[in-house]
C-alpha cells in the first residue's frame, strides 16, 4: 500500500502486534545503524532509489 501511494523509504514501529507509526520523512532507525559501523547509509540508500528511478520503464 505505501509503494502504490509512491512510498519508497519509510520507517514503521511495531508495539506488539500493533503498527503504531508510519515514519515518512526522517526513519530513525538509519542513525543507529551508521552510529554503529559508520556508513552512511542513508546515501546508500537514496543512491540506489535514484538509481532505479533513472532507469528506463
């Protein structure tokens, strides 16, 4: 459902069984991880959503 209303990059959280936060603008989640290895893992991603973007249909 997120992909089809042009979601590509989101961040969720789950409380038990339950979605409680759809994060659009900023998934937090990415600060935990470059703070742990130190890539920029945001880059990555974004260059790779580029990437498909500027790819032919």
């Amino acid at each position: 459902m997120l992909r089809e209303r042009g979601l590509t990059f989101v961040g969720i959280d789950v409380i038990g069984d339950w979605l409680t936060e759809i994060n659009v603008t900023s998934p937090t989640g990415l600060q935990e991880i470059d703070r742990f290895d130190g890539i920029n893992t945001a880059g990555l991603i974004w260059d790779r959503i580029e990437a498909r973007l500027r790819r032919p249909a």
